[in-house]
C-alpha cells in the first residue's frame, strides 16, 4: 500500500484512523471472553471426566 500525504478536509487536518479505547474494549469483549467461557468449560468437562483439576482456579 502506497501512503500518501495527509490532504487537509474542510481545513482540518485528520489524522489517520485507529483503533480507540472503546475499539479494544469491544476486541476484548467478542474474543476474550467467549475464549474464557470456552476455556473454563473444557477444564471442567476434564475435571468432571478425570478427577484432575486443571483449571486456573485449582491453583488457589
């Protein structure tokens, strides 16, 4: 991709897009958590099938 200079619009000089705060909040919310849900869930199936206790919380 080839970047070109920043054009000014309006008068105003934008900058290029980002992600914002709300932006990784959201990342976090749609792929962190359902990663967790998953994760506890197959620790428990395996604790439950095995009697081992794999999961985070059995380190407490």
């Amino acid at each position: 991709m080839k970047q070109e200079k920043a054009q000014p619009i309006l008068g105003y000089d934008i900058d290029k897009p980002r992600i914002t705060a709300a932006g990784w909040l959201l990342i976090l919310m749609y792929l962190g958590v359902p990663a967790m849900l998953i994760g506890g869930l197959i620790d428990f199936l395996i604790q439950l099938a095995t009697g081992r206790c794999l999961g985070v919380w059995c380190l407490f």
